[in-house]
C-alpha cells in the first residue's frame, strides 16, 4: 500500500514551477549577457559562425528565402501533435499546447528585433552586426516539439522528450553549419521554448489532471530516456569546449578568423546541439517529478489537497448551531 506523501495531484507544488520558470529565465540572461554583452562572448560567437562560413557539408543547401523550410520544420511534429490530441479528445491540451508555440514564437521575434540589442564590440562585419539571438527556426523546432511533448501522456512523454531534443537540436545544428545563426542563438532559442513549455505544462496539468496522473504501482521508467538526455548532453557540451581547447585556446582561436580550424567548427557545431539534449533531459525528469501519483482504484487527488472537517465536540454544538 502506497504512503500518503505519494499521493498527490500533479503541478501541486506550483512553488517549485516558478522556481523553474526563474531559472531558466535567469539561463536566458545569462547566455545573452555573455555571447552578446561581453567581448570573449562575440569572439567565441564569430570564430564558430566564421568556420560555418568557410567549411562545406554534405547536407542539402537551405536557402534562407524558402518559406518550405518552416513547413519541413514544424510538420513532422504537428502531425504527431495533432494525431494524439484526437486519439485522446485532449482538446484543451492541445489548445493551450498550441499557445505556447505562438508564444514562443512570438516572444522570439519581440526579443530579438524589439528589446534585445547586439553592441559591436569586437569588430563585426556589417552583415552579423545586427541581433541574432534567439534563432527563429531553431525556436519554431523547439517550440513544436515542445507542444508534442505537452499533449503526450505519462508514459510516452519520455520518448517523446528524447526524439524531440534530437529533432530540435539537430535542425539547430543544421542552421549553424548553414551559418544562419551563432551557436548562442540556438541556445537561446531552447530556453525560450523551455520557458513556454514551463508555462503550458502547469496549465495542462492542472487543466487535465486525470491525463496527467500515473498509478502508483506502475508508474511509466523514465530513466532510460532522461539517461540518454543527460548523456548525450554532457557528452556534447563537453566536447565543444574541448574542441576550443584543441583549437589551440585564445591564441589559436584568433588565427582561426583568418586561417577557420575544424576543431572550432566542430566546437560550434556540438554546442548548437549539446543544450538541446540537456534541456530535454531537464524536463524529462521534471515533469515526471510532477505528474500526480495515485493508487490503483483511487480518485485522482485534488490540486489544493482534500478538504478536512473536524468533529464538533457536544457540549459546544449549542454554539455552534446559533452561528
């Protein structure tokens, strides 16, 4: 028989998703602060969107003006989304879903054009002088898995979560070898749709407990999943540093402006999908964390707990009843 405290209705410590929410913003901030605000930030931007610039790739070449790409983008991901919203007649899910994809979105390009700014300060040439961060098409990538990942029950959400990461990170990958966009503006792009996914996730599973509630004794296995996230993440990211390193450090970085090193395009390259992976993983397990517990047969426990009534003693009934 399962304990007490593992009973509980999901998103009930709505505390600990604010605290989240300020996380990730602080995340945001802090990537912006340095890849944008300081001089060794734009350095290490450039070299990479330098060596993207120089290096050829075996992929498909993406013409910035093609409206198709954004369709290539989001349509794998909404016909999954718009697949189990049907299955599961999980209308206002789906609704709420979509909303945090317009305001990621949104948000993105308000950031970007409106209130964000790029100071030169290490000498940009004049077409990179203008900001870049967030990504536009690695936010709508993120974005839409996210809303995937929103809809999808308990026991999917972890698979969902890896394939997702995979799919955002690897068109955040793709964008950088293209040299659309700077490595920090993928990352960027990541904790924007996180913050969305933040806030829609509270809202669906407050607005859908039952969808968002597993049974106690046999609760969905997220480690596999989240395992795969954590590892891949860490793995990527470390990589990337110890490709700046291989790259011959400060030094050998600033020689790589006029003479671009693999070992810096491949430093960009894994940081353009590294913190896709570890967002994914992040949220993985948070959300499994806070998907609501009950036992097998059992209502699903209310938000706000249940409702306690203490016995009257007698002798004070006579009181009672003339209030």
């Amino acid at each position: 028989m399962p304990s007490s405290s593992a009973l509980r209705a999901p998103a009930r410590r709505t505390g600990l998703w604010i605290a989240a929410l300020v996380v990730t913003g602080v995340l945001f901030l802090v990537v912006y602060e340095y890849f944008v605000r300081t001089e060794s930030g734009q350095f290490l931007d450039n070299v990479m969107r330098t060596t993207a610039d120089h290096f050829d790739h075996p992929l498909p070449y993406l013409n910035p003006q093609n409206r198709w790409i954004t369709f290539v983008i989001m349509a794998p991901p909404a016909f999954l989304f718009i697949a189990i919203v049907l299955a599961g007649r999980k209308y206002l899910a789906g609704l709420i879903a979509l909303g945090t994809v317009l305001g990621a979105n949104l948000s993105t390009q308000i950031l970007k054009y409106v209130m964000l700014e790029r100071p030169d300060l290490v000498g940009n040439p004049s077409y990179w002088i203008s900001n870049s961060l967030p990504s536009g098409h690695t936010t709508m990538a993120a974005s839409a898995v996210v809303a995937v990942f929103l809809v999808a029950s308990p026991r999917a959400r972890p698979a969902v979560g890896v394939l997702g990461a995979l799919w955002a990170g690897g068109w955040g990958t793709y964008i950088f070898i293209e040299a659309w966009h700077r490595p920090s503006d993928m990352i960027a792009a990541y904790l924007v749709a996180a913050i969305w996914g933040l806030v829609g996730g509270w809202l669906i599973f407050r607005a859908a407990p039952r969808d968002n509630t597993v049974i106690t004794d046999a609760e969905p296995d997220v480690a596999p999943a989240a395992g795969v996230c954590w590892f891949l993440g860490i793995v990527l990211t470390l990589g990337a540093g110890l490709s700046l390193v291989f790259a011959g450090g400060w030094s050998g970085l600033a020689r790589s402006m006029e003479d671009p090193t693999l070992w810096a395009w491949a430093a960009g390259a894994l940081l353009s999908f590294g913190p896709a992976m570890l967002t994914a993983a992040v949220g993985i397990n948070f959300f499994s964390a806070e998907t609501g517990r009950r036992a097998r047969g059992a209502e699903v426990p209310a938000a706000r707990g249940a409702r306690v009534a203490y016995p009257i003693p007698p002798e004070l009934r006579q009181l009672y009843d003339r209030v």
